[in-house]
C-alpha cells in the first residue's frame, strides 16, 4: 500500500506496526529534511501519528507543548501532533493552521483519528474491511489491502458526469468513501464516528464592517502577506506559480514584501493557441516584482503523451481538463524547486468566477415569463458556433442552461457537464433502472441549504462553492497534480484567518455590480500594474473543443466508439455518436461533455476493463469489478 504513494513521498519511507494497527508513511521531505522522518510518537510511544502536509504554526504549538513539559525531539512540524493529541484529545485539530491529512492510533484506548483540514487541501480516503478500516491518501492504496473488494458505484458514476467530479463524502467505488474537509473519523470497536470540527461557514455577525473600504482592503493585505509569510517555511528550494492573472499576481505581490530576493522565482507555462495563452501576462507581473522567471511554451503533443498516466494516477475520472496544463506545470517547476505557493481558493473567497456576474443576470432572467425564456435560449442556440475559449456563443448557451432552476442547480449546470435531461439520454435503460437521475440536483440544493446563512446571496453562493467546487475541483486537481511530479502546493488565501475573515465580510465587498474580487482590487490597486488589474479573467485551460476536431479526434473515435460503449454497457452508444458527430461538424461545442466521457473511459480502461468487464456479464460485474492490485 505504502509504495503506490511513492510520488507523494519520494524522499522516506515510514512503517509502523503495533497489536491492530499499521500506519505507513511516504515523506516529501521539507521541513527538517534530516530529522523529520515519520511516524512520530509521544515520549511513551502510546500515541503514534502521521501527517500529509503542512501544520504552518507548528513553532507556535511546539513552544506551548514545551512550556508544558513535552519533550520534542525534532523540528519536524508533524511530531507536535501526538503531543496535542495527549493534551486535548480530538479537539487538538482545531488549533492547526495548515494543509493536512493525518492519522492518530491511541494504543491505549485502541482508537483511531483521521482528520482533514478545513479547506480540503489534502485528500484522506478510507473504507470498511469487516471489523476494521483501511485509509490512505490515495485510492490507488486502498485498493492494494488484500481484503478490499470493490465495484463501481452507480451513483458515483451519476455525480460524477453532473460534477465532473465525484463530491464528498463518495467515491466512484462503491464502500469507499472521502473524509469531507474540516471533519474528524473516529474508528473505536469497530464503530466509525464522524463529525465536523469547524463550521462550514461562519455565521454572520449581522454587523455592518465600521472601517472604510480602503482599511479593510489594507487589512486584507496584511491578512495575505501573514499567510504568505507562514508559507515561507521550507528548508528546500521554494517557487511560486504565475498565470498572468490576479491571484497569483497577488501571491506574488506579497512575497516581493516578505520574502528573500532568493525566494521570488516564478513559474508559467503557456500555449500556441493565443486565446488559451496568459504567459505574456505573467511575464508582465514577473518583470513589474524583478523575479527569476521560467516560461515554457507547451503544444498538444505534450498533453497527450501524459494524458493516460495522468488520467491513471487520478484514481478517479475527473472532467476538469485544466488538470492537465496544471500537471505540466508542477512538472516544469519541479525541476527547480520543490514547494509552490499559489493562487487557489481566491475565486471562491472573492467571487472572481465570471458566474458570479451571471448570478446576477440569472435572477432579473428568472422574473421574465417562462415562454419569452424559452425563445431567447431558442435564439441562442442559432447563434453560429466557436470552439474558440470561452466564445460569445459558447458563454451565452451555458447560461440558458439552468435558468429555469433555483440557484444551486443552476450553478451545477454552468459548471458541470450533463444536464438531467442530458443524463436520461446518456445512460442506458438498465443503469437508469438502479439510479434516481436526479440525485446530483437533490443534493446540491441539499448542501445549499445545510450552508445557508443570512440574506446575503452572494455569500450564500460563495458558501456553496467553497464547499463543493473548490474542495473537490479546485484542490483536488492542485494536489494530484502536483503530487504527481513531487511538488507541494501551498494555497496563502486559504489560510484559515484570512478565509474567516473574508468569509465574514458582505458580498458587497467581493463583487460590486460586475466588478469582481473587488476589495482585493483594491487592495492591490497601488501594488499591480494597472493592466493586469482591469484584464478580464481567462482561466488556466487547454483548447479541448478544437483539439477534439482535430489532434484528440483518433482518441475520441477509440474510447467513444460503438461497439466499446455497448460492450460496457453503462452509455447509449447512439447518443453519444451524435454528441461528437455534431461537435466534429462544428453545429455545437459539447467539448466538456465529451472530455468528461473521454476521461472516464480511460479510468475505466485502468480499474475496468482490466478487471474482468465483458460482454454478457449481469449488470453488477458489468460496472467493473475492481480487485486489490488489479491495475
């Protein structure tokens, strides 16, 4: 199990094994490379832990463990955990301020703790195995205990074509679930208990902010280069990503204030297709802060050839196709440093999604009676098609698409790629059969309404967000991408002050009329060259929808063809014919539906296919039995 996550780890290995338990550990050594080495123990050896990440106010939490007679042996930031452990029990995680996954085994009590940071930034994966459990930060690990059996689950396959992803707590193997961020597992005889240890959102003091605008953005500031100045700690090389946009300008920006010159190396990649290329604007930020810049330019060829591994590594299908640019990336930096800090979580802090804008836009639509609704979406389907990035007309049909809907599902719509509708022609009759279709739209309104604070509708919005799109979008491809390549990704806006601070704000002060991310704007308003500040938001994408006419088609025609689709019989072949028969011809841009199919048949063709799925079986082996190291 330990060896599947040799990429996570490359420097150590740990292995515990003591009465019912074993903990194993792959460390990327970083913080005191020579002494770090995990599992860590209290000085009894009662309480053993592991941790994946990063505790950035380990030095705060070692000097108050001190003072109560702890004896510490190294400057690892993990070893302070077993000691919290002793002194608070469970409730010790609230103190963390970091990026974690991590593990406690009380031998005493014969109790188990897992625990994810608040944000989600590292992944923990875990299963039942009879009277015990299994858990690891990767899938892949599970899968190698001898005892786990598992199939595709059905209604992970349903979320996953509505979300592009699959959201916590499931996975798309049936009995093998994620740990929501900010949640503790406790395993005790046999019995699993799981609970929140911070609230999703804050609650909202119903008190106006009595600073000026221009003090809260200055107080902003000082939030951000604190968070920045906590992500300096590294004993290795450290970096920075730059896409040229105002996220990661503004990383930058406030380690031009608090870190060594030596530190201030960033790090772009960019595209020959010039609606998908942000590198001339990184350079500009580069050039603006004096930073030891790297460029590279990559073409399709360089895509396709990671394309499979990477779609393997993931564990699970994943329809974000900007996983890839983002895994070229980690590759490219980590040939110089080993620890990136980046711009995540800004969007979702700050409304910077250009949906935020269309929220707006949704709720005048949505009081327009429903036939005149019906005739401009029918008008803007004859709008003529671009595969272009973002394109007007591309821009414009996504947003007829959920409009009939309440907000939550709306959103879904946008940022998803099957449509209810859409999955009742893509599955075929007997999976619908075992499945509620409607289940992805259930529960969005759902946590929607677990999240609800106030009246305030962008930050009602903002809520849902940070807790489905960037938890399970957003910084699952940040670490799996990285993590791929060796890299640690440090995110300074998800620093759990700043977070609580913006997060009590009104959202007024992220997105005013069609302004977004407007109080970090002005924040930056004298720190930023003016035109990275007005440029509008792009995004780190690939060309997909011209590259599946073009370069991707052979690989399109394979994975989507007739016969393999009947063969596995989870998609109507027909539909799915007609999909790219329309896109091919340039009648339609169903680029995010077919990446989404495409990157599921290569997950399949790795833990499906491979285990045993052929013509004939019942529909249980025809999801795709998948064995411990069947890979």
């Amino acid at each position: 199990m330990n060896e599947t996550l040799r990429a996570r780890g490359p420097d150590q290995e740990g292995i515990w094994c003591g009465g019912p338990a074993a903990l194993a550990m792959r460390r990327l050594a970083i913080v005191d490379v020579a002494g770090g080495r995990q599992p860590v123990q209290n000085e009894t050896g009662s309480v053993i832990a592991l941790c994946n990440g990063e505790l950035y106010n380990h030095l705060e939490l070692r000097a108050w463990l001190q003072r109560r007679g702890h004896r510490l042996r190294s400057g690892s930031d993990a070893e302070v955990i077993p000691h919290l452990y002793e002194e608070e029990g469970a409730e010790f995680v609230e103190r963390l301020n970091g990026m974690f996954a991590l593990a406690v085994w009380d031998s005493q009590r014969q109790q188990l703790l897992l625990a994810r940071d608040r944000m989600g930034q590292k992944p923990l994966y875990w299963a039942r195995l009879g009277s015990g459990i299994v858990f690891g930060s990767e899938i892949k690990a599970l899968l190698r205990h001898p005892e786990l059996v598992t199939t595709l689950d059905p209604a992970g396959l349903l979320r996953y074509l509505a979300f592009e992803y699959v959201p916590a707590p499931w996975t798309i193997f049936r009995g093998v679930y994620k740990l929501r961020r900010g949640h503790v597992l406790r395993w005790h005889g046999g019995d699993a208990q799981i609970r929140p240890y911070v609230a999703a959102w804050p609650e909202h003091t119903g008190n106006e902010p009595t600073a000026s605008d221009e003090e809260l953005a200055e107080e902003l500031w000082h939030r951000l280069t604190a968070s920045v100045r906590r992500r300096l700690m590294s004993d290795v090389p450290l970096g920075a990503f730059l896409s040229g946009g105002i996220d990661s300008a503004a990383v930058i920006a406030a380690m031009a204030e608090v870190a060594p010159q030596t530190q201030l190396k960033t790090f772009t990649i960019g595209f020959t297709d010039p609606s998908y290329d942000e590198s001339a604007w990184a350079r500009t930020v580069a050039n603006h802060f004096g930073t030891s810049h790297h460029e590279r330019i990559f073409d399709i060829d360089e895509l396709l050839r990671v394309l499979p591994a990477m779609a393997a590594y993931l564990d699970e299908p994943f329809g974000d196709a900007s996983v890839l640019p983002t895994h070229l990336l980690s590759r490219f930096a980590r040939e110089h440093v080993t620890v990136c800090l980046a711009g995540d979580g800004g969007d979702e802090l700050l409304a910077g999604y250009p949906t935020f804008v269309a929220e707006q836009a949704a709720r005048v639509a949505r009081r327009a009676p429903a036939v005149l609704r019906r005739l401009c979406a029918q008008a803007a389907g004859l709008l003529p098609v671009s595969h272009a990035n973002f394109s007007t007309d591309f821009v414009i049909k996504q947003f007829f698409r959920g409009l009939d809907n309440d907000t939550a599902v709306t959103h879904l719509w946008w940022l998803g790629s099957f449509r209810l509708v859409d999955r009742l022609k893509l599955l075929t009759p007997d999976l619908l059969a075992e499945l509620d279709p409607a289940l992805p739209e259930r529960e969005i309104r759902h946590v929607a309404r677990t999240l609800a604070r106030g009246d305030d509708p962008t930050n009602q919005l903002l809520a849902l967000y940070q807790d489905t799109y960037l938890a399970e979008d957003i910084l699952t491809k940040a670490d799996r991408a990285s993590m791929a390549t060796s890299l640690e990704v440090r995110a300074p806006f998800l620093d759990p002050e700043l977070v609580l601070f913006l997060n009590r704000l009104p959202g007024r002060f992220k997105l005013r009329g069609r302004c977004t991310k407007w109080l970090l704007k002005l924040a930056l308003r004298e720190r930023l060259p003016h035109a990275v500040l007005q440029r509008k938001k792009k995004g780190f994408g690939i060309p997909v929808a011209r590259w599946l006419c073009e370069q991707l088609r052979p690989l399109a025609e394979e994975l989507l063809s007739t016969d393999r689709l009947r063969r596995q019989g989870l998609f109507n072949a027909d539909y799915v014919q007609q999909l790219l028969k329309l896109h091919w011809a340039r009648r339609a841009n169903y680029r995010k539906q077919l990446w989404t199919l495409i990157m599921f048949q290569l997950w399949w063709e790795h833990y499906g296919e491979r285990c045993g799925s052929t013509t004939g079986m019942d529909l249980t082996d025809r999801l795709g039995t998948t064995r411990a190291g069947c890979r």
